[in-house]
C-alpha cells in the first residue's frame, strides 16, 4: 500500500508540474515568435542593405544605373577579379557592337547566393538588359563553412527558398555526414536568424552607435566601383596580406600550381551532380522567362572542371558556353605571370581573358545573326510557296 501511494503522489507531482510548465513554455516561445514576425513585418529586410560590404556597394550603384547598362556578368570572385567590363565594351565596340556591361561579380559567393542576386538584380527591372552572362560556382564543402555563414552577408540571402536549395546542394556533396550537418546547421541557422529578425539591433548598434567595423575584406571606393563597372583586380589591392599570399603563392605554391595545371590538360571532368545541374538549369529558365539570353562562361581555373556548367550545354541545344578552363587552348591565361594565386588572375591575365570572350561573344553574335537571316529567308519562301 504504501509503495502505490509513493507512486500515485510521484505520478500526480509530475503531471501537475508538466502541464504548467508545457504550457507556459509554449505561450513564451509562441510570444517571442509573434514578436519576431510582427517586427519583420513592420521593418522588413530592406531592398538594399547598407551592410553587407562590396555587396551593398553594387546593389547601390546598380539600382541608381540599371537602365544603361544591356549585359550583366555574375559569379563568384573568379568573375569579379577576372572580367574587365570597360575592356569588354570597348572590344565590342570595335565590332560595332554597342554593349555597356556591368561586373557582378562577388568574393566567395555560393550557387544558391549567386542565384538569389541574380533574381534581385531582374527585379530591379533593368530595361535595356539582353544578356546575363553567368559563372555557376563549383564549390566544395569548406565554402558553406566560412566566415560568411552567419555574418549580416550571409543571413540577407537565406530566405526559406535559398536556404532550402542551399540545403540540398550540401547533400548531394562528397563529403562525410558530420561535415554535411555543420554544413547544414549553418544554413538553417542563417535562415531562422533573417525569418525571425534576430541580432538586426545589435548590427546597427555595433555600426552606427559604436562605429565599428564588421568588414575586414578590402573594399573599393565607390568611385572606383563606379569607373570600373564593379571590377576590381586583385593586384590592385593595398592591404598587406594580399600580397603577402600571393608572394607565397609564386614562392611556394608554384610547383603545385603547374601540377593542377597539367591534371588539367588531361580533361577529367567530375561526375554529373544531378540537382546541380538542375539548379543551373532553373536559373538559366529564369533569366529567359524574363526576355533575357542567359550565357554560360568558364574562368581559366585550375582545381576543377565545372562539370554543371559543361553538362548542361552538352544538353541544351541553344544554350551558349564559354569555357576558358583548358591550358590547351589558352595557354596564356595558365601562365604563371597572369596569374594572382591558384583560382584568380592578375590584371594582365583578366583583361586577356576579357578580350578572349569579348571575340567569342562577337562571333556568337555573328553566327546569331546568320541563323536569323536564313529562319526569316526560310519561311519567307515558304509563304511564298503556300500562295503559289
């Protein structure tokens, strides 16, 4: 008797400190998650952010002159470092082709990052723009683990959308299951911090109030952003650690360097990533649901072989892609003096690269043209013939 009546008081003391406790706990987290989305709603993320670094810098700028400009690159900092866009419009200019060309390209950037702005650079409506030129990033595992992954940079792009194609882009990576899960903690961190408008005070308190500074990457002057259509080579950075790597890079590295380069010219490509490859494939559908002809572009790298990018032009039938990425063919930009480090060109290196797809693009063009001429010859006979 007395071992049930421990237990009935036990049984009764826990049910009655349960249920309270439950419910007061689901009335907090209920609260504070009101309190999160009504906060969101009534100061929402802004259309341009003022800090996210050279991100906020392009948005700005873009935004004030979107209507001038009729071609777009973006990609990771292999396109910003490596397309010089005043190089490009004037070598098409001597093709008497009127292009003005903007670079967008940005350090670090992540597929589901670069298609976010790719979306928000087509929501600005830009009303003369006709060709976005796109480098698809292949990255590995150690890029969704960075120091971008729940900085203010990071956080903006993780809507519910990105961070749901961020996610799925972790699993299908070669990588073992722990590394995938921080991987993925990271973005679904990233996505509940911007969902819920967490940590926004401390960013403007840390900025405005206190004056500090949350960007250690060197930036441009908007000037100079400005009178390079958002190029900025890397041989033209001050800060010291710059160049610091690459003097280590042509000290120490080169060896391993020319070793990448001849793995190369063998012409292994990686194996095919299926949602990769549908996730280049979407963005591509994107840009011509909106009366823009998306083209594909591969920067002289030397660690992979961009196998979305080349697998989906095997697919497609009208889909264009320029591909640098083979010494054999453009041995110049392998060459140890265009070079800034393993991934990047120098200046030299970028405006050679420039030129190289300016004449590419020019003879697409060109080739463009002749098939429209002889479609429009074609049915012009054929409407004749149909009246005779």
């Amino acid at each position: 008797m007395n071992l049930i009546t421990k237990f009935d008081i036990w049984k009764n003391w826990s049910y009655s400190k349960l249920l309270p406790t439950t419910a007061y706990s689901s009335i907090f987290a209920i609260t504070l998650t009101a309190v999160f989305v009504i906060a969101n709603i009534i100061a929402p993320y802004p259309n341009i952010p003022d800090n996210l670094g050279l991100i906020s810098l392009k948005l700005e700028y873009f935004a004030k002159h979107k209507d001038e400009y009729n071609a777009i690159f973006i990609g990771p900092s292999t396109t910003y470092r490596g397309i010089v866009p005043n190089v490009f419009d004037q070598l098409m200019a001597e093709q008497n082709r009127e292009i003005k060309s903007f670079n967008f390209g940005i350090n670090g950037a992540i597929a589901a990052e670069t298609d976010f702005y790719l979306r928000k650079i087509i929501s600005l409506k830009p009303a003369k723009l006709e060709w976005l030129f796109v480098e698809y990033p292949e990255r590995t595992l150690e890029q969704h683990i960075n120091k971008n992954a729940n900085s203010a940079r990071g956080i903006y792009w993780h809507t519910p959308r990105q961070t749901l194609l961020d996610f799925r882009l972790i699993m299908e990576l070669k990588q073992n299951l722990i590394d995938k899960f921080f991987a993925g903690y990271a973005t679904l961190q990233s996505c509940l911090i911007r969902t819920f408008w967490m940590g926004r005070f401390a960013n403007f308190w840390q900025v405005k109030v206190l004056g500090m500074k949350l960007f250690l990457d060197e930036m441009p002057d908007y000037s100079i952003l400005a009178q390079e259509s958002g190029y900025y080579a890397h041989d033209w950075q001050k800060l010291q650690r710059h160049k610091y790597w690459h003097q280590f890079f042509l000290d120490n590295l080169k060896d391993d360097y020319y070793q990448d380069v001849e793995q190369l010219r063998q012409g292994n490509i990686s194996p095919i990533k299926p949602y990769s490859l549908k996730v280049l494939k979407e963005m591509c559908q994107y840009i011509e649901n909106h009366g823009i002809k998306p083209i594909l572009f591969i920067s002289p790298i030397v660690q992979e072989r961009a196998s979305t990018a080349i697998n989906l032009y095997k697919q497609s039938d009208v889909l264009p892609l320029f591909a640098f990425n083979d010494p054999e063919v453009f041995p110049n930009l392998y060459q140890l003096d265009r070079r800034f480090d393993f991934l990047h060109l120098n200046h030299q290196g970028a405006t050679e690269l420039t030129g190289s797809l300016a004449k590419q693009f020019a003879q697409y063009l060109e080739t463009e043209k002749a098939s429209t001429i002889a479609k429009g010859t074609g049915n012009r006979e054929q409407g004749l013939g149909s009246i005779e």
